[in-house]
C-alpha cells in the first residue's frame, strides 16, 4: 500500500467524521430512547427523559 493510498483513506475516515458530526441525533444520549420531533415547537425530544436537541454541537 502507497503512501497516498494511506492519505486517502485517512481524508476520508475525516469526512465522514465531519459528516456524523453535523447531523442531527437520533437517539437520546442519555438513555438512548428514539428522539421525537415536538410538532409545536419544531425540537427534536426524548420523550422519556425530557432531553431537548435545539440544534448546534
């Protein structure tokens, strides 16, 4: 394997690092209960612990 087989692979575990990292949840990291969109406000929720995700990192 070449030196830039290796850079192209490390780019691309990068990018999908970056990928994971800017959607949204979908379970609650608390208790891992499937998160649920509030049809009022628009939030994504934890119905179980009351964990809200407005949003960001």
């Amino acid at each position: 394997m070449s030196w830039e087989q290796l850079a192209d692979i490390a780019a691309e575990a990068q990018a999908l690092r970056e990928e994971e990292a800017s959607r949204a949840p979908e379970r609650c990291p608390n208790d891992a209960i499937l998160l649920v969109l509030n049809g009022e406000t628009g939030v994504l929720g934890c119905t179980f612990c009351g964990y809200r995700y407005e949003g960001g990192a």
